[in-house]
C-alpha cells in the first residue's frame, strides 16, 4: 500500500466519547475546546476535548484509534512560524490543553515521535510505522538529518518507486522530476548540486534499480 496515502488528508477523526475526558455535550459547549492534532506529513485528526484533558490523555486515545501500540514514543509538538522559520516546543504530558484551542495563536499541533530507536522501529505495526517513516522522511528533507548524495539518492529512489512504480524510460525523462524535486531532494543538497545534476543522478539510479514490492 502506499504509504503517503494510508491517511485521508481531509478526514476527520471519528472518536468516541470517554467519561474521562470527553464530552457528549454539543460542540459550541464551554466545557470542550476543539483541537484540529497533524501529524508531521499535514494529514490532520479533530477532535473535541474536556477543558481538563491532558496532553498524555489526548495521545493515549489518539494512539488508539489510529492503531499506534508503543504510544509512550510519541510526544504532542506546538508549532509555529517565526522569521520565516518553523520552531516548536514539546508540551509536557500533564500539561492541560484547555488555553490551545484558541485560532488567534497561530500554532498547530503536531504528534510525533519524540525520540527513534531502532528496537521499536522493527517491531512497529503498520500504524506506527508509517508515522516512522514521514517523519524520516521530513527530516531528511529538511535537512535536519544530513544525507549525503550517495545515501539521498537511494533514499529517493525508493521513494520514486513508491510514488511511480518501475522506471519506465517512455515516461520517467529528464524533466520529468523538475517540478517534484523537492519532495525528493534537500535544500542542502539542491543548492550545493543544483537541481538539473540531482535529477540526472536520480533518474540514472531509478533506471538501474531493482523493482521492490510494497505492501
């Protein structure tokens, strides 16, 4: 399955009501606080909360219904835009989220893992594996973890073959990746290499790779 399509991006998150924490009060009630929680690819889940609910809380049920087992690895992120740049901060677990359903601060919440480790990453189920992998995929990207342009380019063409099946040469030309490099490349890497060199390197690896099948 396609990993970049197991969420509906539009979807809205169906959660059932809990005594502890949840309302089944209506919407506009002044005991509950709609939260719109990302994850780290934009997809989104909404959901209505107690005024009381804590940050660990709204993980815990969150986890649960999108099928995530190891819950304690993945923490709630604010986040925000300042000069340009994109800063966060870890909220903390007894943290109570009644002052973040306010508009007019600008800052989403994102969930996602707070520290990898290979161990849990093998033993991941489908859920939490594809959390796993967008935010390794962000990180390279954005250059928070540094790839090479050895391991980058492998790294991208497994993700071509996701997105675009087997190299087929009728279709997969130079200029094809021109307007997705992108979602493919570092900033890093595109300013130091330039975008028509890091297309020409990945098309030649994505024409000489093996087919891998994805379930």
């Amino acid at each position: 399955m396609d990993k970049n399509k197991r969420f509906n991006r539009t979807e809205e998150a169906k959660i059932d009501p809990s005594p502890a924490f949840y309302s089944s009060l209506n919407h506009g009630s002044p005991r509950t606080v709609k939260l719109r929680v990302y994850l780290i690819d934009n997809d989104f889940k909404t959901i209505n909360i107690e005024l009381d609910c804590k940050v660990r809380d709204l993980i815990e049920v969150l986890s649960k219904k999108m099928g995530i087992d190891d819950y304690e690895n993945f923490g709630l992120f604010e986040e925000w835009s300042k000069g340009g740049k994109t800063d966060e901060r870890l909220l903390g677990n007894e943290q109570v989220l009644s002052d973040l359903g306010n508009k007019k601060t600008q800052k989403k919440l994102v969930i996602k893992c707070r520290v990898f480790r290979e161990l849990n990453i093998i033993n991941a189920n489908d859920a939490t594996t594809h959390l796993y992998y967008i935010q390794t995929k962000y990180c390279i990207l954005s250059g928070y973890y540094y790839a090479g342009i050895t391991n980058a380019t492998a790294l991208a063409v497994i993700q071509m073959q996701i997105e675009f099946g087997p190299y087929s040469p009728n279709k997969h030309k130079i200029g094809f990746m021109q307007s997705r490099i992108r979602d493919f490349v570092s900033t890093v890497l595109l300013e130091k290499h330039g975008a028509k060199h890091m297309e020409f390197q990945l098309l030649e690896a994505y024409s000489t790779s093996s087919s891998v099948n994805f379930t």
